[in-house]
RNA sequence: GCCGGGAUGGUGAAAUGGUAGACACAGGGGACUUAAAAUCCCCAGGGAAUAAAAUCCCGUGCCGGUUCGAGUCCGGCUCCCGGCACCA
C-alpha cells in the first residue's frame, strides 16, 4: 500500500501557500504530479482480502499502438471510465481496471514495408510512448496485468485458441475470394482498397483470386449469438446491428428440375435431395454449415431459396450466381461462349465493383430451362451477379412482379412480368393472361397482399399462402421450410507478416497436422528481410520457419505461412488480463468464475459488429469447453460518443488529430477529465474546442481554495448553546444538508449512469451552496466539525472525476490513506425532502403565478391556497371553474368554463 | 432504400407528461485594486410595455393529434449524423 497512501504524497507536495492560495493547477494531474494512482488493492493472484469485496471488472477497449499515439478521441474513452471505476471502487468493489495493447496488424507491417524499420521495433516504441501517455490520464490501470498481443507469451494463447477451433470442428479450410493486386503481387484487406478499386499503394486494379483460406465456423454459434442479445445490457442500436447482421431468415426452399441439361439424370426417381452435402473432407468430418454452398454441381435441378414461397406462380426466370457450379454444367452449347465470358468477367470483379450503389443489373441465358415445380411451365435459366453465391442457395426464383431487383433485370432484358399479389384492400380483378404484363407494371409490388393467379391458392393472404404453398412443395418433395441465416463463417487468414502465426503444419503423409500444445508458440521469426509478399505470405519464404517435421509421422513438412486475422487477437484478451503472467495457461477458470462476466464494458459504437461478434462467439466457444461459466462475456456495455475535430472525425490520415498534451500541461488531467465529461452525453460525442475550458479551471480551483481553506482555518470559537439550539457545535444549516444530500443522490445516481455532465453540475452547486454558507469571500473562515464533514463530502464526491485533486485535499485534511479508500457517502432519503415547495398555479394550462407551500401539503388545502392568490382571484373574477387538477409539491391547473 | 440517433438561447447543453433553458462558456453590470489580472457578487431566450417595475405575448426543426397540461406521448413530414446495403 506504501505506493498510494498519503504520506508519500505529503512529502513530496510542497505545501501550497496559505490563503489565498495561489492556484496551483499545475499540480493536478500535471504529468510529473507526484499522484501515483492507486492500484485495485489485491493482487488477483489469490491474496485472501480479495475475498472479501465484491470484484468489479471495468474494462475499456485497448488500443492499436500505431505512429498516431493518443489524441483526446482515446483520452474521451479512458478518462470518464477511470471515473466510473473510481466510483465503484469507492462503493466498496475490488475494481479490476486494466489496460494493454493490440499490437499485431497491418499499420506497423506497411510502415515496415516503407522504412525498413522492423514491426516487432516500431510497435514496441509505439507502446513505449502511448504507455507514458496513459499514465498521464492518472486512470488506476494496473501495469501489472498490461497484455500486448504481439508478444510471444500473448500469442502463444491465441495460437491454442486456434487449436481449440480445430479440436472442435470450428476451423476448417476452404478456397475464398480475396482481392488481388497483380502488381503488389499481394493480397489486400478491404480497407486497403479505394472506392475506385484501385490499391490503395499502387493504384492498380483489385482483381478477385481464390485462396485456400482457414475459416472458423461463427456460424454454428448463429441462433446463440442471436438469442444472448437479449440477455445483455447492451445499446438496443449495437443489437439491432448485430441482429441484422447475423441475419435469421425464414423461408422455403424450393427446387426446379433442370430440363435440357447436357448432363440430365435420366430417371425421374433419381432426383439429389434438397441441398446435399458437400464432401467433407477437411472439414473435421462435418458437411458445410449455412451460408450453404451451391447446390450439388452433379444433380439435375435449381434449390433456390425464398421468404416469398406465395409469388411462386409469378416465377418468370431462375437465376444462378456466377459461382454457382450448375452454371457450366446446363449452360446449352450456344450460349456456352457467352456465359463463360460473363462469368469469369462476374467472378473477377472486386468487392467493392461489385457492390457499388445502383449498378445496372446484367446476366446471361444460360440456354437451358427448368421445370416450375406446381404448374409443370417450362421456365428460362439465367446467371447474373445480382445473385449473391454464398448467400442461400447461391439462386433464386425471379419473381419480377414482386421484386425489385428481378423487376429491374426483367425489364432491362424484356422477360415476362406475371402480377401473382394484389394488395389486400383492392378487389380481385379477374386473372389476366401472363403475356398481358409484359412490361405493364411501372414497379415491383413489394408489399405482401392477396394471391391471384395462383391456382388453387388465389384468394389466399401472403402470410398463409406462404404457408400452404410450403406445405404443398413438401408434399411433393419439391420443397421444405428452410432458415438461412447472413452471419457468414469467419475467413482468418492473413498472407501477412505481423500476426499470429497459424499452428498448422502441412505434410505429404499426414495431410494438415495441428501443432501439439507444448511446442507453442510457434514464434513469429525475426529475420525477414521482405516483407512484402510476392504471391504468398511473406513467411512462405522464410525457409527457416517453414520448413518442420511433421509431428505425426516425423517427415519434412511445412508450416502454414499465414497468420490470423488480428481480430482473433482481441477477441479473447479480456480473458487474459486477470492472468497476464500466467504461463501454463492461457487463464485461471477460477479468476474467470470470479471476474466474469465483464461488468461494464466502453468502446467506440465501431466494433459494434466486428470485434464485438466475434468476442461473444469467443466467450460462447469458452463456455462450450468448460473455461468459462456464462453464455456472454460482457453484461454491460456503453460506447463513448465521437470527438470530432471541425465536423470531422480524427484520424492520422487526415492529419486532424488534436494532442492532448498541450491541453494537459496547461491546466492538468483532471480539468481535462472533468472538461471532457461536462462537454455533453457521454455517448453522444461532438466537436473538439477549448471553449468553456476555463469554466472548469475556475471549479476545480474554487474546490481547492474552499477546501484549503477549511483545511487551514483556525477552529470555530465554541458557540453558546443557548443560542443554537442546544448545541454547543455548529451545525450544518438545514439549507446546505438538503442539498449536501440530493447531491450525493444524484452524483452517484449520475456516475452510474455514465451521465458524467450532469453530476458535475450538481457538484458545482454543492460548491456554491457551501461557499455561500462558509463566506463567499473565504475571509475569515473558521473550521468546526460541520465544515469538515460537508468538504469532506464533497471531496469523495468530486474524487472520480477530479482524483488528484481529491487525494491532495484529502491529504490535507488529516487522511493517512487515500481518498479512494474511503466510502462513498450515504445520503438521507428524510433530509433531501425539501421544507417547503414552490407550487406552480396554472390557469387552462397556462403558467399564471407561483407559490409556497410546506412539503406534504395535501390537495384540498392546495386548492384552496391556490385559488386565495390575488392574481388568480382577479382572473377568475366572473368565471366558472370546470376542473382543478393538483399535483401535490408539483402544480394546481385551474380549469375555466368556455 | 433499410436500421439507429439527433434537431432546445450567441455557444456547450439540462429537463420521471407538471414553472423550458439547470450547470457552464462567451457577453453586460458592479465590488475589490493606483491599475490590470485573478477573485467575488448581480443580470441575461425573444418581443411588447415601463422611469424602473408590475404585466402581457411568442418561443424546444415543420404540420396535425391525444391530454387539464406536450421538448417529452401518437401520426405525417424536413434536414443532419452514424451504420448497413442486390441477403431474395
């Protein structure tokens, strides 16, 4: 405890000057402050008085150690959060409050790229520097549990985690369309390519390769990852993110006969089932998981997939995706040139090409048709990239009349519109032929409504027409309810240099071979002279690190040059922190029982989708294996606002990030922790300025002077008792407790809250409350028990937002030990109650006049108060009263006739 | 297009359906000072009225509604911010 207590602290502060004090702002968290923050008191190593609090983990997002360093964006995040850790541990928990670093990734490796400066150097200088620049927020991190990811001891766990996937079936290995610079000879993540689709380095353009790539099965945990949202304290706006994300979609799936393929099956009872499995061959001996792969490339129909099973009848075409594998196979002889054409022009366009807004719909017949499985219509097949291949079935049955994208394309290439729903409210008209529409409606009928045209299901509502079309399909084995879902697995594999190496070794003999636990970590070799990659991963050409044995057979073998994508990484550190230095393991089940889960979790709202996912699938997978005791690893989670620069978010990119540090040297952390908080809703954020500043230099000053005062005031000359009501004391005026009290209601009803802005605006009037009771000059005070209990108050009141001043006051009031040790006050339900209440009087709703009453004023006598006022005795002069509306301590509304 | 969030004084912003603008900034006035800074006190949504008051009217993006009473609830818009997007 020798760090954080006071004598320490004493002995380093000059004592400040009597009064007036000069204002010593430079103190306050000023980066050389002699405050050492306090650490959480026990080690989570099993010291016995750990026991003895409740454990409160409060964990803030780590950063990225990049060039960048903090700007006030991080220090928004960190600084108000170390406030509310503060206040829990002052309400008596054993706060856990740590901090680290995700240091793996694609900055220091294309800093690397350009300097030559190693990555595992520059992030280490990085975190050198960012390290300093935490410590200067005066937040209780405690250094002791710093994680850094990069490190071997960190990614040693990270590789076992992977290991762990494999051991149940979660990763697997498939080909995978990735964007491909052809001069860069390199694979590139999304965010490295531009909106033109040009590389982000070289300006070439993105082309689409397929790559074996490690996948881990996020979607087996789809429904669980769904339902654990409702359990969790979460922003509904996070939730609806990711329940859009993960995407449930319930419909039909339905299959059409292929009629003239080159490779029909002949028979009729030899017809595949509803999406067969795929071999499994790597794939841990399981069958693809959905999103599923393209029906089965040898079988003789379409699955395609559908919520709107009640359009059927308005089925005019099918349409593949370009990389569904039935393409090639029914395509005729005629069109064969023109679709291979297409798809390979389909297949190599980017990502970003291929999502662009608006982009006119195209495609190709295929030559080949279908069979509509209720009206036996013979039906055109078609591939176009409007299809998304690793969504469903990777096809769909174009309903024109009813969708907007099968209505653009159906005009665009003059196939037939067949109208099949009519809205509810208008009457059945009577069916028109099919050739009629063509190219009649002016847009898709969306909406769900009532089936015409439909056979035996006109009439029918959309709702149950979708239900008896499905059961008809069933029926005849042409169709089944189907769920598909948009969560797609997980692709982890990086051709990159700085991650996490993949613990896999490939050998002749005994195909893909996990390396054993005890000879991890495969370490990420220091020696690379190239980063960049020429066509592979640029350890593929570190022979050093690829050439092994293979730990079955003991041949030659190879490792896996790639390594894994570093959200990987983050999704299981706060898992680590208790256990930083653990060796053996990558936690201690017993400190995750304890800790988890995560009580209060702050993070930027963008990881809503990426690492807040893939954390909770983690969690889930940990729970599966018996590590961890709940279903989700964070209960409460609250995402800081955005600090702008000029309507403009910061980046380095863009040059605008605004330095904490001249802000800090000038008025100290605490004004800036305090200025940050009072700017507004936490959560909501905004532009960076110095305006107002000041306002809060000018209240932590008058805290100090007001507490310094006191501190060093003589004592009060003993009063006659006689004259204050027995008392030979002082006592706190009646005025000054009741607001002593709601204040330390509210503050801590505020911090709980995160509503930082409004508790230091009650801290502000408490402040000018008490120093109009002790003499707004601060001339002549004297100290009695009452003064010091009520600055006392305040100073744990003010303690998490402004700690080193709280701790120097505290000091100066006597206190051996520091401030954060100290309980958080209670106030007194019976002394916050106001003695009397102003009473607004309304006259039809209209604010009229104001009076006082005692607190606890019953309606009648309310009334009759309100109506004895002058001014409304003069307006209600001639006027019949209708109603009179009292809220008792609130308002009377006096309601006139006419 | 879809899903969120927002719009309140000169500025940042408060406000369980019950006195809109708390708390601050900038501004004005005063005290202290030889003076300035710092500090302390007071004023301050807009308008009308007045010597000054009293007093009255108008005000929370726009239009309606519910209610004794709406910044707050409901319906319909406008604009801004964030996210997602050919997911059948």
């Amino acid at each position: 405890m020798g760090r954080i207590n006071g004598i320490h602290l004493g002995a380093r502060i000059q004592k400040p000057p009597s009064i007036p004090p000069k204002f010593p702002s430079q103190l306050w968290g000023r980066p050389d402050s002699p405050l050492v923050p306090p650490k959480p008191a026990d080690e989570f190593g099993g010291r016995p008085e750990r026991k003895q609090k409740p454990p409160y983990y409060v964990l803030t997002m780590f950063s990225y150690p990049s060039g960048d360093k903090l700007h006030m964006g991080h220090w928004y995040c960190y600084a108000p959060t170390d406030s509310y850790a503060r206040f829990k541990r002052m309400q008596g928990y054993e706060v856990f409050e740590p901090m680290g670093f995700d240091s793996f990734g694609l900055p220091a490796e294309n800093y690397a790229i350009k300097t030559g400066v190693h990555p595992a150097i520059s992030t280490a200088n990085n975190i050198g520097f960012m390290r300093e620049q935490l410590k200067k927020i005066g937040a209780m991190y405690d250094w002791d549990y710093e994680v850094v990811t990069s490190s071997p001891d960190y990614y040693k766990w990270t590789q076992w985690w992977f290991l762990l996937m494999y051991k149940r079936g979660l990763a697997y290995q498939k080909d995978a369309l990735v964007n491909w610079c052809p001069n860069c000879q390199t694979v590139l993540a999304n965010e490295q390519v531009g909106a033109d689709n040009l590389c982000e380095r070289c300006d070439t353009p993105v082309e689409r390769r397929k790559m074996r790539q490690w996948f881990f099965r996020i979607s087996d945990y789809n429904q669980r990852l769904l339902d654990g949202l409702e359990t969790i304290d979460w922003p509904e706006k996070t939730k609806a993110m990711q329940r859009y994300w993960i995407g449930k979609s319930e419909g039909t799936e339905i299959s059409f006969k292929i009629q003239n393929s080159k490779f029909q099956i002949p028979s009729s009872d030899s017809e595949a089932p509803l999406s067969p499995p795929i071999s499994a061959d790597e794939n841990g001996g399981r069958p693809e998981t959905p999103p599923n792969p393209p029906a089965d490339a040898r079988g003789n129909q379409v699955n395609v997939f559908t919520t709107r099973a009640d359009t059927l009848f308005g089925v005019t075409y099918v349409v593949l995706a370009p990389e569904h594998p039935l393409v090639k196979e029914i395509a005729t002889e005629e069109q064969m040139g023109a679709v291979e054409e297409y798809v390979s022009k389909a297949l190599s366009l980017s990502e970003v090409d291929r999502q662009m807004e608006d982009r006119p719909k195209t495609g190709v017949f295929t030559g080949a048709h279908c069979v509509h499985p209720l009206t036996g219509d013979s039906v055109p097949v078609w591939v176009a990239d409007y299809v998304i291949g690793s969504y469903g079935t990777g096809a769909v049955m174009a309903v024109p009349a009813h969708d907007a994208r099968d209505f653009a394309f159906a005009k665009t290439y003059r196939l037939p519109i067949k109208e099949v729903i009519k809205p509810s409210e208008a009457p059945l008209s009577p069916p028109i032929s099919a050739d009629e529409h063509v190219g009649r409606p002016e847009q898709a009928f969306t909406e769900k409504g009532v089936m015409f045209d439909s056979g035996e299901f006109s009439g029918l509502s959309s709702e149950e027409g979708i239900r008896a079309v499905g059961r008809k399909l069933e029926s005849i084995g042409k169709g089944k309810p189907t769920v598909t879902w948009h969560l797609r697995d997980w692709t982890v594999s990086r051709q990159r240099y700085w991650g996490a190496p993949i613990p896999m070794v490939h050998c002749d003999n005994c195909g893909i071979v996990p390396v054993p636990e005890e000879q991890l970590p495969v370490l990420l070799p220091q020696d690379v002279k190239e980063y960049k990659p020429k066509g592979k991963s640029p350890l593929a050409s570190v022979e050093s690190f690829i050439q092994t044995t293979c730990p079955t057979c003991g041949q030659a073998a190879e490792r896996d040059p790639d390594t894994m994508d570093t959200f990987v990484c983050s999704s299981w550190y706060y898992l680590r922190y208790p256990d930083a230095r653990l060796d053996s393991a990558p936690f201690d089940r017993e400190h995750l029982k304890e800790l988890f889960p995560v009580h209060q979790y702050v993070g930027g709202p963008e990881h809503a989708m990426g690492h807040l996912i893939y954390s909770r699938f983690f969690g889930k997978v940990a729970k599966d294996e018996g590590w961890f005791p709940y279903e989700e690893p964070f209960s409460r989670l609250i995402h800081q606002g955005i600090i702008l620069n000029k309507g403009e978010r910061m980046s380095k990119s863009k040059g605008n990030t605004v330095a904490p540090e001249p802000v800090l040297e000038r008025v100290g952390s605490d004004v800036l922790r305090c200025y940050l908080m009072f700017s507004g809703d936490y959560t909501q954020g905004g532009d960076w300025s110095e305006g107002g500043i000041s306002g809060i230099e000018r209240f932590i000053a008058r805290v100090w002077r007001l507490g310094m005062a006191i501190a060093e005031a003589p004592l009060s000359p003993p009063i006659s008792a006689d004259a204050n009501g027995g008392r030979s004391e002082e006592a706190v005026p009646r005025e000054v407790e009741r607001r002593l009290h709601q204040t330390i209601h509210a503050v801590g009803h505020d911090l709980q809250a995160f509503a930082f802005n409004t508790q230091l605006a009650r801290l502000m009037e408490l402040t000018n409350v008490i120093y109009a009771w002790v003499g707004s000059d601060l001339k002549g005070v004297t100290k009695s028990a009452a003064k010091i209990e009520t600055v006392e108050t305040l100073i744990k009141l003010i303690a998490p937002s402004a700690p080193h001043l709280a701790e120097e006051l505290w000091h100066q009031f006597g206190h051996q030990t520091t401030v954060f040790d100290a309980a958080w006050p209670d106030f007194d339900a019976e002394k916050i109650k106001a003695d009397t209440v102003t009473i607004a009087v309304q006259i039809n709703g209209k604010l009229r006049d104001t009076f006082e009453a005692l607190s606890g004023t019953d309606k009648t006598a309310l009334e009759r108060m309100a109506l004895d006022l002058d001014k409304v005795r003069t307006m209600l002069e001639g006027k019949d009263l209708a109603k009179v509306i009292v809220v008792p301590g609130k308002i009377v509304n006096l309601v006139m006739k006419g």
